[in-house]
C-alpha cells in the first residue's frame, strides 16, 4: 500500500523533538511534549497512528489520548479533531509549534504500552504522534525517567553520550522501535558479528550465562540460512510475568513475554527459547523480506495481505527448525514437535472452514477479533502455514535429493526482493520462486491447501523422508458432548461448543451452567460420559441459561480429536535417508 504525498507542510528544515515525562507513572500516565519546527503552512495536522506493525488489528491508539492543546510564542493556539486519530493545528504564520499531550497505558501485552511506578514499556506506535504525510522525517526522542528508574533499552540509537535522548531516522523505524524504560537487568553477547542485548524485565529464576550462550546458538543458525545479519545492534526487550506469553517481531528488537519462574523448568525454557527463535526469525521474514503490503506502512487503516500463512506459518515452522539445528531439540523432540504442531492443526476446526489465504486476509477482523466461536471458524496461518511450509520443505529436498530445501526459496526471495528490487513480494512472486526450488507446478498444491480446505497430504511428504504420522486415538470410540466445559466455583459453565459436535447438534450454548446428567450432579462431566457411557447413548442434560433451568436431550458422538506421533515407514531406501539427513539436521 502506498501513502499518497501531497504537499508537505514539514520541510527538510523541519525539527521534530519529543519530550517524554512521567509525574504521575504510578497512574499509568505518559506526559508527551512535541515541538515542530520549520513548518511552512499555516494549518498542521498531527495523527496517532491506529495500529502496530505485526499486529493486523486497529487498535485506536487515540483512544488513550487526553488532555491536547498546542501552543505557538508561549501561547495556546486554535486545535481540533478531523478525524478518530487526526488534530487540525491552526499555526497561522507560526513556523515552530509545541503540542502537548497524555497517553494512558495500563495494558499488559507485547504490542500495547504499559506504565507503572516501576517501569514504562513505550510501544512507540501507541504513543507518538506524527505530522500527516511526513512519515520521512527524522525525530528525536527525550526520555525523563520517573524516580528510581536507570535504564533504557531499545534499539534507537542515542545522541551523543546520553542514553536517554533517542534518534530515529523516520516513523517507520521509530513505530518499528519499542522503548523500555525501568530498572531491567541488561546483559550483551556478540553472535553473527552483532551487538545483542537482552533486557529482563520484572525478574525471574533464568540463568545469564547459559541463556547468553542459547540465545546465540539460535542467532547463528538463522543467519546462516540469509548468509547475512542486517543489523549492527539487536535488542530482545523480556516482560516476565507470571504467565507471561507472546511475542512482537521488530526490526532490530522484539518483545517478549516470559513466565517469571520458568527459566529452570526444560519445557518452559524452551518455549522462550522457541518464542525467541520465531520472533528474531522476523527481522528477515516479515521485517525486510515482506509481503508487498506490508511496508511503507499506511497507519491509518488496515494494510491487507493474503500471505500471513507465509510470513508467520513460516516463521513457525522454522522457530522449531532452528531449535533443532541449534541442538536445542534433539531429533526425537523435533519429530514430537512436529506431530504435536500437526495434532493441533488438524483438531482445529476453524483450519477446514477457512482457507489460508482467507485466514491471512480477514486478520484484522477474525483472528485478532476472537469470539467463542473461533475454533470452528478460523484457520490458524501459524500452525497450518507451518505445516505447509513443512510440505514444501520435504518436496524441495527430495527434488534436490538433498542438496537444498526451504532456506534456498528464503535466500533467494530475501535477496531478490528485500536486496535488489527493494520491495515487497506478490503472491504470485513467492509461488513462482517455490515453483522454481521444487520443480513442480504449483497450482494444484496452492488450490487445495492455500486457497481450498483439501485434508493436508502429510503421508506423502513426510514418507520422502521414510515416515508416516500415526494417530494414537484411531481406535478409539469414547462418547463426547463436544462441548468446553469450564469448572469453578462449585459451577460448570460451557465456553465453547465444537461445530457438528453433540452439543452443537442437539444445542448446548455457550454459557450455558450444565447442572446435571441424566439427572445427577456431577462433578467432571468429559470423564464421567467417556468413563461411563458408549458413543450413541441418549443422555438429558439439565443447564440454566440465563437464569432459566432446562433439559437438553444429547445423542453423544464419538469424540474426533486426533493424537499423531511420526514413526518410521518400513525400511527407509538410501534416497530417503538422504531427504531425512537434510530435513532432520542429522
Ligand atoms: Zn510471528
């Protein structure tokens, strides 16, 4: 998407400052000061952008704005809203302005700002106004950190010997450069001739040292599929939480979310360490190398694109395959992770409503918009994407016997677009280079798994590597309401109802309080019917729904859910050993 440029009332001339404040953190407040010089029209616009990059959801940002005024000579000058997000400053013949403004940020997640008495996590999209159509300009950044706070980590660069006085060359890099500002451990390794920073935030039971020398493992291997690391320096910003979770990829940083007291526990570290490997994966898939909507950004609306199944599906796929050439997964873990990656996939609803594509495109409105019918309506571009990118992976290797696989296609796609032509990719680009590196004709692959709901043909890929997926729970015929059943406070409520499901058919609602079976109060409901009845059995169940008592007659069903673990097809040939070697690091 392109930005339409009209006459710009910021000149090379201009100056953009910013002056960040907290006198009241502990209210979750920022106190944003913005001075403007060396306009040249009478009237300014200001906008706050709607959402973040990586994150396909508009957000309105403005809607945490309060308190506006602008002032030109030291005295208020005449501001109004045009727009949601948009101020309309009336300089008149004023040529430096100062605007100021409060953010409110109080919302604990990778991509929203959050403030507190002890830190501030400025995500920058969230926080910075920016003068209409000069997203160009170049604008520095002074951080006055509230009491007690020492530290600042973020990958703008500082001016002159002050860490706390930020330069960015544009808003596209400062919106792509989130600012911690607190009392973070900060500690640095060198991997793949870059400076690496890692900012833990909120504590928490990890080892420095031992994850200094992970973290590294992880930054080499992917560099090693582009032959070239883009940056000079590299921040991984960590919020720990008790159940901390998820990840925001950035150009030259990401954000994480970590569980406290999970470092110490194999699982857990991995998962971080996993998180670390699809989000740093980023700064080539998505960041540079990019579908072509995705940069310059329009961030006033949503910036739609079919291919997310590439950008995030394949970075997932690839999260695990770094962990597993990095030594981090040994290869019985790695196929495990594989199996459990397809297990998910395949017991997800939504991933035979909602083509790939689809899921990709609708973003902003379905997967960032969930409902208590998501599972049954979207597709996962993560899981799914992953497990296609696997297909492509596996048919790229036996083509190649064994001498390339999906690196080659990222390489090549990183180069020729990100490098020389310096854009994003078409769709129809990213296929013709898969075409290219698999030696087959696409269309068939592409009308049945990215734009169709065809059942994903895993047998015939994985068997170029001499394994087949088996399912644990195919003989199995347990009885199930197909329903979620949720158990708290003596109470058990239904928070989702599986399409075609018994519940779905014979209609238990979400919200529904299931108070008995067959008359009796019981306590846990999918063990007693799986322990108890058999698949076809009429059952009543008794639920109060909005505050109304009912008995719902249940036929139960089989329960469809799939376990698949990956074994060995026989006696592998020679050929396929050779696919397995390449596809399993071995
Ligand atoms: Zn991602």
């Amino acid at each position: 998407m392109t930005i339409s440029a009209p006459a710009s009332a910021v000149t090379s001339k201009t100056a953009i400052n910013y002056t960040v404040t907290f006198p009241e953190a502990q209210a979750h407040y920022a106190n944003i000061e913005m001075t403007i010089s060396g306009i040249k029209n009478t009237t300014t616009d200001v906008k706050m952008p709607v959402w973040t990059p990586g994150s396909y959801l508009v957000r309105e940002f403005a809607k945490s704005v309060e308190g506006f005024a602008a002032f030109a000579g030291g005295k208020e000058i005449p501001a109004i809203k045009i727009t949601k997000n948009t101020w309309r400053i009336s300089n008149g013949k004023a040529s430096s302005i100062k605007i100021v403004y409060k953010v409110y940020a109080f919302e604990i997640s990778v991509r929203t700002a959050f403030i507190d008495a002890s830190h501030a996590f400025l995500s920058t999209s969230g926080m910075f106004m920016y003068p209409a159509d000069s997203l160009h300009a170049p604008s520095t950044i002074h951080i006055k950190p509230y009491k007690g706070w020492t530290t600042v980590s973020t990958s703008l660069d500082h001016v002159g010997d002050d860490p706390f006085t930020l330069y960015s060359p544009n808003y596209d890099i400062l919106f792509d450069s989130p600012i911690e500002v607190g009392t973070q451990d900060v500690f640095g390794f060198d991997a793949a001739g870059v400076k690496y920073e890692v900012a833990m935030c909120g504590g928490g039971n990890y080892n420095r040292e031992q994850m200094k020398i992970d973290l590294a493992k992880i930054v080499e291997a992917e560099t090693a599929i582009y032959h070239e690391n883009p940056n000079k320096r590299y921040v991984f910003i960590v919020h720990n939480y008790v159940k901390g979770g998820g990840g925001l990829e950035h150009l030259s940083s990401t954000v994480l979310g970590a569980v406290r007291d999970g470092y110490a526990t194999e699982g857990t570290y991995h998962n971080f360490l996993s998180l670390a490997a699809h989000e740093h994966f980023h700064l080539w898939n998505v960041k540079r190398l990019r579908p072509i909507a995705l940069g310059p950004f329009d961030y006033d609306t949503e910036n739609y694109t079919r291919s997310l199944w590439i950008a995030e599906g394949f970075t997932t796929y690839y999260q695990n395959v770094i962990m597993r050439r990095a030594g981090l997964y040994k290869p019985d873990e790695y196929l495990g992770v594989v199996a459990a990656n397809i297990t998910s996939a395949e017991n997800l609803k939504g991933n035979k409503t909602q083509s790939l594509s689809d899921a990709s495109f609708d973003a902003w409105i379905k997967y960032y918009r969930p409902t208590e019918n998501t599972p049954n309506t979207n597709a996962s571009y993560y899981g799914k994407g992953a497990n296609v990118a696997m297909l492509l992976d596996l048919e790229i290797i036996r083509h190649s016997k064994g001498a390339q696989c999906l690196d080659d296609v990222m390489k090549y796609m990183y180069d020729e677009f990100y490098k020389v032509k310096q854009r994003g990719y078409t769709e129809e680009e990213f296929k013709a280079t898969l075409e290219k590196y698999t030696g087959v004709n696409l269309d068939d692959f592409y009308q049945k798994y990215v734009s169709g709901l065809a059942p994903l043909d895993y047998d015939r890929y994985l068997g170029y590597a001499g394994y087949k997926l088996v399912d644990d729970y195919a003989a199995n015929n347990i009885p199930t309401l197909g329903v979620t059943i949720v158990t708290g406070g003596g109470k058990s409520m239904v928070t989702g109802v599986m399409r075609d499901g018994a519940g779905w058919i014979d209609g238990i609602n979400v919200n529904d309080e299931i108070t008995a079976i067959d008359g009796a109060a019981i306590p846990e409901i999918d063990k007693f019917i799986a322990a108890n009845k058999k698949v076809g059995d009429k059952i009543s169940v008794s639920v109060i729904r909005d505050g109304q008592k009912m008995v719902l007659p249940v036929t139960l069903l089989r329960n469809p859910g799939v376990k698949y673990h990956i074994e060995d097809k026989g006696t592998p040939t020679a050929e396929m050993l050779a696919v397995r070697k390449k596809w399993m690091h071995l």
